[in-house]
C-alpha cells in the first residue's frame, strides 16, 4: 500500500506544541498528517473513501466523531458525507483485533483494517474518517470543529485542518510532496512617463525615480558624480530615442525628411529625384590687336581653363576696368571668392579678327537681319576669319561709333543680343562690286533669331558678330586627401564629402547642332562630377544606382542632403563592390558650384585664370593676348535641387505613366511626347493581313516628315507597338481655306499700308515683334476649325481697320466675300461662324499666288486714304 502524507507548511508550529509543559489532558493538540487509503492491496470498498489522520499527542482523538470532521473544497465532488469516524483503538471491538461489528463494512474490509490497526504501533494518536465516496483531482481541506467553524476543545486553531488530495497513487513523473513556496509576489512597476523623449524629460524622470528610492539623499547637487551618471543616462536615452523617431519616420514617404530617405523612395516608384544642375555661360573673348593663336592638337583654350566673376579687388589701376586675366595665387589671396567657371569645349582657335564681325549688306542701307533668320553674309576683309562649322557666334546690336573708336552717340538694346552655333561656313569669295571679301554662314532653325537686329540705321546703331566664344560652366575643382569610408549596419559603407555643393551637370551630347541645345540642360539626366582614386590607383564611377551594379564593380552612389553635403555609398559586393572601412580612398577629384548661384547675369564673367603649374588652366601665351573677358549674356540653365515637397507630391504619380499602346488615345499619347510633335491622331485600321496604326502627325513649324524622322520617330515608337500591328506614320491633310473680307479703313490712313500690314497678320511667318502670324502652321493643328470670330478680331486689331464685311455682296459685279474651303463652293459658313475641320485634317493658307490651292486670303480694301 502506497501511503502520502500531508504535512503542514509551519513546522515551527508543530515543534511549539511538542515544546508544551502543560500534563497530558490539558494540552493542546493538533493533525500531524493525514492518509489517503489507496493502492494495490487495498479493498475496493476503502479505496479513497478511508482517511487515516495522525495527531500530534492523540490526547483528544476520541473527540473525533462524523459530526466533527467536514470536508471542504473540490470542484465536481464538494458535499461529502461522513459516514463514521473515530478513533483508531476504537475500530476493533473490545474483544479484540476484530473491527468493531457496528461498523458497515464488508468482510474483506474489516479484515484489511483490522490488519491496518494491528500494525499501528501509535494507534493511540489516529483517527479514522469513513467517507460515501471519493472526491475529484482537486485539492481538499480536512477540517476538525463544530457546525459554527469552531475547532474541537484542546486542538490547536492553527493546525486543526490539513489540505489534501484524493489521487495521490494517480501516475505523475513529479514528487507528490507539494513545495510550500513563500515566494515573494511581482513588484509593482515604477511610474514611468512614456511622453520623455529628450535630454531634460529623461533627466526629470530619473532624479525623480531615484528621490522615490531614496528620499533623504540630495541628488540634485551638480558636484555629485550621480548627477553626471544621470546627465550621461539621459544623453544616451536622448539619441535613442531620436533614433527610434527617426527609423519611424523616415520609414514612409509622406513622413521622411532625409533627403536620402525620399530619394530611396522615389526610386523605389521609379521616379528620378534631381539634385539640380549647374548654369552654363558664354564667354567672349577680346583679343589684342594682331594676335592669331591656335594650331593642330594644341587648342588656344584647353577644356577645364578657368573663369571667375567680377571682384572688386582686381582691376586695372588706371582705368578701374577689371583684369582681363590674374594669377592662380592672386585669385587665392582676394577677401571673397568669387564664382568659378569652366570651359566645356574646348576653342581652337582665336583670332582679333573675330572680335567685331561686320555684316555685309552688299551696299543697301538701312537693313536687318529679320526674324527667324538662319544665314547671314559676314565680311572677312583679310581672310583671317577662319570660320568652321561647329564655331559659336554671337550677334550683338552696338552703337557704329563703337567699331572705329570708343564714343557712343546711342545706347544700343541690350537685349538685342543671340548666340548661334554655325551648322556651314563657305568658302571665302570677294564682292568685286565693292571690293570686300566675304563668307556666307549658316546655322540651324533651332537657333533662328528671335527678333530683328539692325544690320545698320540712321541713328549710328549696326549689329555686328563676335567670334573667340568659348562655352563655360559653373563649378570650382577640388581635390580631397584621404577619404575614410565608414560602416553603418551590416552590409552598408559610406563616407562624406568635406567640400558642400557638389556640382551636377548633364554631360554634352556627342554632337551637339545648336547654340540652344548647348545652354539647356535637363536636371534628372544631370550626374556629380567627381571621381574616386583608391590606394591601388583604381578609378571609382558614380552611377544612378547601383542595381546594374555587379559585385566586383567599382561603382557609388552619390546622394545629396538638404544642407548641401554629399554622402557616398558603396555597394556590398553583390551590388557594387565593397571598399573596406578605414581610409582606403587615396583622394577624391569632383567640383562645388551647383544650383542657381551659377546664373550669374550679363558682362558679370570677367577674369581669366591663368596657372603656369596647372595643364588645364589658361596657357600663358593666351592670357597675355587677352584684352577683355565678359559673358554678353547672362547665365542660364542652374535650377535648384528637386525640393521634397515635389517629391512627395509626384513621385506617386509616377509609376502611373502609360507604357503601353492599345486603342487610339494611347498611341497619340505616346506619340506626342516627343518634343517635336505638337500633335498626334491616330487610326487603327484592317489592312488584309494585319492592323496598321496610323499615326497622324503634325510636326512643329509644319515640318515634313522626312526619312530622318521617320527612323527616329519609329524606332522611339517600336517599344509600344502590339504583336500583329505594323506602324505607319502620315503627315496631316491640310484644308485650304478661300477667305475674301471687305475692310473699311479709317480716315488718316493708307489704304496700301493697311492692306500690307493685315497680309503680314494673317500669314505663315514671325512678324516682327515675335508673335506667330494668324496662319503660322502652329497656330492650327488637327481637328480645329476655323473660326470667324477669330479672323475678325485678328482683323480688327490692325492699325486703319474700320470695320470688316463678311455679308454676300447685294450688288452684281461687286467683289465677293468668302469664307469657306477652296475645294468647295460657299455654303452656310458665314452663318455658322466657323469653317468645320476634320479629325485628321488642318486648316492652311499659304496665300501663295503660284500656289492658290494652298489657301487664300483677299481683303477689298474701301476709305482712307
């Protein structure tokens, strides 16, 4: 029989009892520990339902009757009925071993428990408690009193009941002794302010926390070495919870406020964030007389001479006028630094003979060169021009007193000034008629002139053209020593820039055909002008990113921060290799000088910087030659860093981009998105074997499509076209328009003058103060029709012009009034206000009388003078 006990928690209370000097009789007693009748051998009729208590002295044991005994706790069995209990001598009948017949128990459980007594050597202090039925796995209490919870009289308060368990022999890999654990409750947490998240909040709640600890200290003293334990607690707390603001923060788009973070963002959605671009200028260059410079391989002006603005501490002592050119170690000792330009291109040659071009009119007077002009005939007296497609000229309106001496008699407009790129140059050939020998040049429509420039007037203003133009940007080079790359989490390297303002700067196209083109620049294909040379003498490229990057690659990614630094990051030799941290950059070559700070205005570029020790500075021989340096116009082309404001706002917008042509609208979409095409219709349609796109297009100017286009428009288009479609791109149909308009002039004007002026408003070109004529092919494109309003309002804004008639004549043989296509006859469009125009056709009149089917526009002409 396998037996447990129960023993209570306090043994010092039961050693107290055993300590008790009071007679046996008198002195208190109490449970000792209690048996749960169980196991192999036990009668099934006793099992869990007999409880065996030991006491301590058994002095009262033959108190205990099934009155006194409660049963208490359980879960599924909680009313438990006693059926007997006694004390253990009293189970055996007085006659002997035998168990007392009074009790209901069967046979062979009176023979166990007379074997039971019989084997109890202190039978004296049991008692025995007979139960109807067994509990449940729960935990019971055995408790000895009256019905009111009272205890028994002479049994110990505190050690009259004892907890227990029914299944003790129910199989458990553990001891089934129960630990008596005193174990001490969870501490309450402090008062901790979750809103402290800088240095003074976190030093508050600490001072504080630590007065609650202790109290009588003075821990606020600034000379204990706690308040700088604290101070130093708090400054670390401080940059972690900066830190943990910051990783939230920059974690989205709409939040971040890193540069870097927004740019990583934005690429992430395909958008290109620009850091901006630096400006581009245009130098003039006055030589001395006599001074031809230049021969093969050994350009006049190197790529990379320097250029700097006016300061006021270099000019010329007797004149004031600033130094055409100053020394690298001059230029270091002034008080302010001055912006710092480049040359782009290099010049070959230059020559006194290009300062002042004159124009050749081939004897006319009072001449211009006209609007949209893209030649012109220039005097090479002595063939010492040396013009080559390719050169820069500029044209500039001066006073003519200007040419012979230095006396002004009228201020010429200053913005009367345009730099054109020639595309030809011919052979040098002599007017006989007036002796001079001359060269004709070209240049591309790109670089039409704007406005008309005098060739030569009665109030002593002619334009002349200057050659010894060199092309410059903005930026100063640097050199850094000695660039340490640092680590920052696993994978990641990087390092900074000690120089701000890093310059960005489109690279030129291989072949550049225009003045225009060589100004503009476009700031998301702008890249940092810097290189990397490591330990090895290896070079190191910037790149956009370094997703193409393979690992080996010595590549970088250059990204800018609001305040101008540049940081560089590496790759992690799966992207990019990865350099090692320390300094392993023997240096770094790039320039600073980015933004709008390079758009410096007119005549404000006036030194040249010439240093015998530096190969890319201004040679010596050049410098010296040098009469005057000045940029006629002013700088352009510097825009700012993409702010983060634009950023947020369409750089989710990206991604949404059509890259993809479907129906109709889709490919006009994508066709209009070449700078040349104002506007794009197109037609899908069965051919026999295929659908053909075609593509209506209505270049600028009313170009043709030529072949040249043609390849490059279908080769642009190629990525969106469908499997099973072909392309076909079509020039518009033009409608030509019959006009004829009665027009009254006002008195005091010429009826002649005010016909020429309205031909000149309502034709093809450029009039004279830039505006489009009313028939200009890009006032018309596809599908706009011809308004009568529109014509009369144009009309009527013309100097002399009384009133217009459109109304049919009322008398035969009077001159007709039309308004209407030339391919048909008049019907209601004076009515209906507006000559219709079709999806793919556009409205024309050339008002050329070789070519009436062009268009044509009369007015009849009645009044004035």
């Amino acid at each position: 029989m396998a037996e447990t006990s129960f023993s209570c928690a306090n043994s010092g209370r039961r050693q107290l009892l055993l300590e008790q000097t009071a007679p046996s009789g008198s002195r208190l007693d109490a449970i000792d520990y209690l048996v749960v009748v169980d196991g192999e051998g036990v009668p099934d009729s006793l099992r869990q339902r007999v409880l065996l208590v030991r006491t301590v002295f058994g002095d009262q044991v033959r108190l205990v009757d099934a009155a006194s005994v409660h049963i208490e706790g359980g879960v599924r069995v909680r009313a438990f009925v006693v059926r007997w209990a006694m004390a253990m001598p009293n189970v055996v009948g007085a006659g002997g071993p035998a168990v007392d017949p009074s009790i209901e128990v069967d046979p062979l459980a009176r023979a166990w428990l007379s074997a039971r007594v019989a084997a109890t050597p202190d039978a004296g202090q049991w008692f025995v408690v007979r139960l109807a039925e067994p509990g449940d796995h729960s935990r019971y209490v055995l408790r000895l009193g009256n019905a009111a919870g009272e205890p028994l009289p002479l049994f110990d308060r505190k050690l009259s009941a004892v907890d227990f368990s029914f299944k003790v022999e129910c199989p458990t890999p553990f001891d089934c002794q129960s630990e008596a654990s005193c174990a001490r409750g969870p501490e309450s947490a402090p008062e901790i302010d979750y809103l402290a998240r800088d240095f003074t909040s976190f030093r508050s709640l600490m001072f504080d926390r630590m007065a609650l600890l202790e109290p009588a200290e003075d821990l606020r003293s600034p000379a204990m070495i706690r308040s700088a334990v604290v101070e130093v607690l708090a400054y670390a707390a401080d940059r972690l919870a900066y830190q943990q603001d910051a990783i939230a923060t920059e974690a989205y788009l709409d939040s971040a406020r890193l540069r870097r973070s927004v740019r990583r963002h934005a690429r992430l959605l395909d958008y290109p964030m620009h850091d901006g671009c630096n400006a581009r200028a245009f130098v003039h260059l006055r030589m001395l007389p006599s001074t031809q410079l230049g021969a093969p391989g050994a350009p006049a002006v190197p790529r990379g001479a320097r250029f700097w603005s006016r300061v006021p501490e270099l000019v010329r002592p007797d004149s004031l006028e600033p130094l055409p050119w100053v020394s690298a170690e001059r230029v270091r000792s002034v008080s302010r630094q001055p912006a710092a330009f480049e040359v782009m291109l290099p010049v070959a040659f230059l020559s006194t003979a290009r300062n002042a071009i004159s124009l050749h009119t081939w004897g006319d007077t009072e001449c211009c060169l006209g609007v949209q002009a893209t030649s012109v005939t220039l005097q090479d007296p002595d063939g010492d021009l040396a013009l080559a497609p390719g050169d820069l000229l500029l044209f500039e309106e001066i006073a003519a007193a200007d040419v012979e001496a230095g006396h002004v008699r009228k201020d010429p407009n200053p913005t009367h000034r345009h730099l054109v790129q020639l595309t030809s140059v011919s052979t040098r050939y002599m007017d006989d008629l007036l002796g001079v020998g001359v060269v004709d040049v070209e240049w591309g429509v790109e670089d039409a002139t704007p406005f008309a420039m005098v060739c030569a007037n009665a109030d002593g203003l002619t334009t002349v053209a200057r050659g010894n133009i060199v092309l410059v940007d903005h930026g100063r080079r640097v050199t850094e020593s000695q660039i340490e790359v640092t680590s920052f989490g696993r994978t990641s390297r990087g390092a900074r820039l000690a120089q701000t303002g890093l310059t960005w700067l489109e690279p030129l196209a291989s072949a550049v055909a225009s003045a225009a083109a060589l100004a503009r620049q476009e700031p998301r294909r702008a890249t940092p002008q810097i290189e990397l040379v490591d330990a090895d003498g290896a070079s190191w490229s910037p790149v956009r990113d370094l997703l193409a990057s393979d690992g080996s690659a010595r590549d970088f990614v250059v990204e800018m921060e609001s305040d101008a630094q540049a940081h560089l990051r590496f790759g992690d030799d799966r992207l990019g290799r990865a350099p090692a941290t320390g300094v392993v950059f023997a240096r770094a070559e790039y320039r600073v000088g980015n933004g709008i700070d390079g758009n410096v205005g007119a005549d404000s570029i006036v030194h040249a910087v010439a240093d015998p020790d530096n190969p890319l500075a201004f040679p010596l021989t050049t410098a010296l030659a040098i009469e005057s340096v000045r940029n006629p116009l002013p700088a352009s082309a510097g825009s700012a860093p993409e702010s983060l404001d634009e950023v947020k706002l369409y750089a989710p917008k990206a991604f949404r981009q059509q890259e993809r042509a479907v129906t109709t609208e889709d490919w006009s979409e994508v066709a209009q998105r070449d700078p040349e095409i104002q506007r794009a219709v197109a037609a899908i349609r069965w051919t026999g074997s295929y659908h053909t796109v075609f593509l209506h297009l209505d270049r600028h100017g009313g170009a043709l499509l030529d072949d040249d286009f043609r390849s490059r428009s279908l080769a642009r288009l190629e990525r969106y076209r469908l499997a099973g479609y072909a392309i076909e791109l079509v020039g518009p149909r033009y409608v030509a328009v019959d006009i004829a308009a009665g027009v009254c002039v006002a008195p005091g004007f010429l009826r002649d003058d005010v016909e020429r002026r309205l031909l000149r408003e309502f034709g093809r070109g450029v009039l004279p103060d830039g505006r489009l004529g009313f028939f200009h092919p890009d006032q018309f494109t596809f599908g706009e029709s011809l308004f009568l309003s529109r014509v009369i309002a144009r009309m009527m804004a013309v100097p002399g012009v009384l009133d217009v008639d459109f109304a049919p004549a009322a008398v035969s043989g009077a001159p007709q009034h039309r308004f209407k296509r030339w391919d048909r006859p008049q019907s209601n469009e004076v009515g209906q206000g507006r000559i219709s125009i079709g999806r793919f056709e556009i409205v024309r009149c050339d008002n050329d009388p070789d070519f009436p089917d062009n268009g044509r526009i009369q007015f009849f002409m009645e009044g004035g003078a």
